[in-house]
C-alpha cells in the first residue's frame, strides 16, 4: 500500500460554493486552501507542503461578493485582505483596518483572505479580536445547512471552528460609529508564543460622560481576555478618568488574568497592564 | 504535469506539480527571475508577480493557481512604458540601480499605485519598506513614487 504522505496531493479547483461544499461532503479529509498564506510558520519552501486532499477556494466568487445593509456590510470570506480594505475604505471601521495593515505586507493581503485569517490553525489573533469587540457576526454554509453565528457564541480562541463540512462563507460587519479607537500587535509569528499579545479598545463618548467602552486583549495560549463587568463600570463615567478609577481598573484586569485557565507570562501581564493604562488615559471627549 | 498560463502576454505551457511554487516553477522552466535569490518564505518581495493584476509573492503561490490565469514578471513588466517612465523619474532622482531589489521595488510601488492610486504619505513610506533594501535609496524612491503618482493622476485627470 503506498504511502499517503508520498502520493502527490489532489487538488480540487471548483468554481460555485456548492461545488464546494459537495467537495467537502466527498472527501472528508480534505482540507480547505484560500490564500495559503499562514503557512510561512511552517518552513515554506518548494514544494509547498499541501495537505493530501485540497479543495482550494481561489475561483470561488461566490466567496468574494459585497452586501451592503442599512446597518452593516456582509463581507465574502473568500475576499482578500486588500479588497476588504478597497470595497470598505472610509466606511470601515478603523480598528479593523489597523487590524488588517498589521496582518502583512501589501502584496501577502492580497493574497490572504478574510476567512482565511479567521480559521486558520496558526495563531495569530489579527482580524477576530476586533470584529469580536464590533459584534460582526459569521454565516457558516454546510451542503444542507446555514448558520448564522455571533462572535459570543463563537469560540474565545481567538478564531474560528467551522464544523466538519462547512465553510465560512460571509461577515457581517455593523457600522457603527466609535471614534475612539486602539489596536495594537506585539510580536509576529516568529516570535514566541508568550511574547505574543494584541489588543483592541473602542469608546464612545458624549458630553463628557461615557457611553460605551469595550477593550478586548489577544494571548494566543490563552484566548480573548474581555472583562465585560469593567466594561459596564466605565459607562456614565465622567472622561477624562479619575486616577482612582484608572487604578481600580488596573486591579480588576489583574484579577481576571488570574483566572484564566492558562496564566499569561510576565511579559504579557506586564503589556496588558500597560496598555491598559495607556487606553483609559487617552480617551476624552469626542 | 504540464499547465497553461499566459506569461508576460504570451500562453505559455510550463512544467510543473500543483505543489510546487509559482516562483520555482518560472525559473525552472524560463529565463525569468536569472540571478535573484529569493528568500521562498515570502519576506523578501523578489520573486513578486503581478496574478490577474494583482501583486503576490510567486513563492507564496502553488503552481495549480496560476493555470489560466495571467501572470506578468519584473521582466515582463520592464518592456512597459511605465516601467521607462519610472525608471526615468528614479534616474533623475539620482538612484543607483542594484540589482537584487531596485527592479524589485520599481515593480512593487508601480504595482502598490495601480491599487491605491492616492496614498498618504505614511502609507507610502510602509510600501517603500515592504521590500527590504539596504542600499539606502528609500529616500530617492520616495520622491520618484510622488511624481509616478502625480504623473498618474494627471493621465487620469485627463482621459475624465
């Protein structure tokens, strides 16, 4: 019996999402290819290491159509990184475009997809974090089904899990107005695991007086770290903040990183806490 | 296996596996890409073609994706009129020319203006250090970037 690893892979091109979800149905094992670009981690060279079974999504414009909504856009995961960008331009959420800039290069964007940086194995914690905070929500398509998911009832790994014989097929992002804004990524994929973090904070302000703070931070052994109770404490609170609420803020981060099943390292505490500081002293006034 | 693609205008059939990389396969099978030492982990921008109009790392890409689909080189892309006008521009900017990034950074900023054709200026200085260069010319590129993109944006004006 030959070897499975040695046996060319099979590649599968098809045109239409329901060939590719039939693709799927039939061969179980196969493997979903967008923009292939998360695999750099793995010693890239040619060959390219393809899984044994690839349905490959790269001809698929049923993954790359735009829907615009009264009060949200339905993004094709099977858009790339840079059509995101150029469809969206000033209407996208300026976190998520920081997001998107940092995930790579220009010419790497327009190669990697949308649901790709969402699903892949690797992680990275780029797009998710933030469409998390934004409360986009995710359809996944089966040869039979279709499902619509919020970031809440997604996982907290910082990506997503289609089931087996799924594809991600759209995101609907919602527009909504935050006019304050933070994103910020430390470490790449060569760095080490415990020196990785990112973290996004939104806030919204009026007449002084918070109406809305959310902050959400990435560590990738660990998951999303979103302490919604402190959250809801800043609401109504006068800006800019009172030393005390700040440190009480600074205390309430530290206790909730105490909590995760998997303890963040010292670097990544030490980041979180000031980056923490840092969001709570810039938001003012709009 | 043998596949189709149209290569710098003309339809070519290339020699090659579904896994092997687009930029292994154009220098295994053509004169393309003679002399660059490309990295094969998408870092460092000389192998970058343009697939269906759009700028990717070749090293990136598996072969398979490139069936039917245009793909234009650096040296494709160097028989241009473009290319003279900017290679012109960076002349009387004074760069000298080296030959393992400056043909690779003509073909990446002139591919970076055809898809963000007004860029601020921050984001056009990210752009210009996405290919890694040492020669220390970013400066010079810079100011041959804007006129491109002036020159660009006059050629647009005019053709409305």
């Amino acid at each position: 019996m030959p070897d499975e690893d040695n046996l060319p892979p099979l590649v599968h091109t098809p045109k239409t999402l329901t060939e590719a979800l039939a693709l799927l149905n039939a061969y179980p094992k196969a493997q979903l290819w967008a923009g292939g670009t998360a695999s750099p981690e793995q010693d890239f060279s040619s060959p390219i290491r393809l899984p044994t079974t690839v349905v490959s999504l790269h001809l698929v414009e049923d993954l790359k159509r735009v829907q615009y909504g009264d009060r949200f856009v339905d993004l094709g995961a099977g858009m790339t990184l840079n059509q995101v960008l150029h469809v969206m331009k000033a209407f996208l959420n300026p976190a998520l475009r920081q997001a998107i800039l940092a995930t790579g290069y220009t010419a790497l964007r327009n190669l990697a997809t949308l649901g790709g940086n969402l699903c892949q194995k690797g992680f990275f914690g780029d797009l998710f974090p933030v469409l998390h905070l934004i409360g986009a929500q995710f359809e996944f398509r089966g040869l039979r089904s279709a499902r619509w998911l919020t970031s809440t009832q997604v996982s907290d790994e910082g990506r997503l899990t289609p089931l087996a014989g799924e594809i991600l097929t759209r995101v609907r992002i919602p527009q909504e107005d935050w006019p304050h804004f933070f994103y910020q990524k430390i470490g790449n994929f060569r760095t080490p695991w415990d020196e990785r973090l990112s973290m996004t904070a939104l806030a919204r302000t009026k007449h002084g007086l918070v109406e809305a703070l959310r902050l959400i931070f990435y560590l990738p052994h660990t998951g999303l770290l979103r302490h919604r109770g402190l959250e809801a404490e800043f609401v109504g609170q006068r800006v800019p903040f009172a030393p005390r609420l700040r440190q009480e803020a600074l205390k309430s981060i530290q206790e909730a990183m105490q909590e995760l099943s998997l303890p963040p390292s010292l670097f990544q505490k030490d980041r979180v806490l000031h980056m923490t500081r840092w969001v709570l002293s810039q938001i003012q006034d709009d | 296996m043998k596949q189709n693609l149209i290569l710098n205008g003309e339809d070519v059939s290339l020699k090659g596996e579904d896994e092997d990389s687009l930029f292994a396969v154009l220098k295994a099978e053509t004169k393309l890409f003679s002399g660059i030492i490309c990295c094969q982990k998408g870092f460092c921008g000389r192998c970058h073609v343009l697939l269906e109009g759009r700028e990717v790392p070749s090293c990136l890409v598996p072969f398979y994706q490139a069936r039917q689909r245009e793909v234009v080189t650096p040296e494709g892309f160097a028989a241009t009129e473009e290319h003279r006008i900017f290679r012109q521009l960076l002349d009387e900017e004074g760069l000298v020319f080296c030959h393992q990034c400056t043909e690779a950074q003509i073909f990446h900023l002139s591919a970076y203006l055809e898809q963000f054709p007004a860029p601020e200026e921050e984001e056009l200085r990210t752009a210009i250090s996405e290919i890694p260069c040492r020669c220390g010319s970013r400066p010079v590129l810079e100011r041959a970037v804007r006129r491109l993109a002036a020159l660009k944006e006059s050629d647009r004006a005019g053709r409305r």
